[in-house]
C-alpha cells in the first residue's frame, strides 16, 4: 500500500502546479461567464447565478486548495517519520 500511495505522490508531484493551477483557471473562467449573464438576468435568474457562483467557488476553488492541502500536510508528516 505504501509504495502504491508514494507512486500517485510522485506523479501528482509532477504535474501538480499544472493541474491545480489550470483547474482554478477553469473556475475563474467560468465565474466570470456567470458574472456577464448576472448582469442581463432578472431577479429569479440572478438567484440561480449566485447559487451557481457560489458552487463554482466551492468545487473550483476550493477543492485544489484541499488537494494541495492534503498533498502538503502528507509530505511534513512524511518528513517527521524518516
């Protein structure tokens, strides 16, 4: 088990930048979009908009800095055992 978890570690340390930093682009992207059609929406619309914003947030944004988080917290500890 542990070579299997060192083995996706060290591929996920190898296009981690990439991959994080493209799929906070991708939520930015689309935070913007939902952005310019809230400006054209009436109030029921905007409703749905600002639910859709808030759920990009969350899976966009804050999911990346989880798995950055967790990959980080794994490492140090990683450090405390050798």
């Amino acid at each position: 088990m542990q070579s299997f978890v060192n083995i996706i570690l060290d591929l996920f340390k190898d296009y981690k930048t990439y991959a994080l930093s493209l799929f906070v682009a991708a939520g930015l992207a689309r935070i913007a979009w939902e952005g310019f059609k809230y400006k054209n929406a009436d109030e029921s619309e905007r409703l749905e908009i600002k639910r859709t914003i808030r759920n990009t947030v969350v899976w966009f944004i804050g999911l990346p800095f989880a798995l950055w988080l967790a990959n980080y917290l794994y490492t140090e500890a990683m450090k405390l055992v050798k």
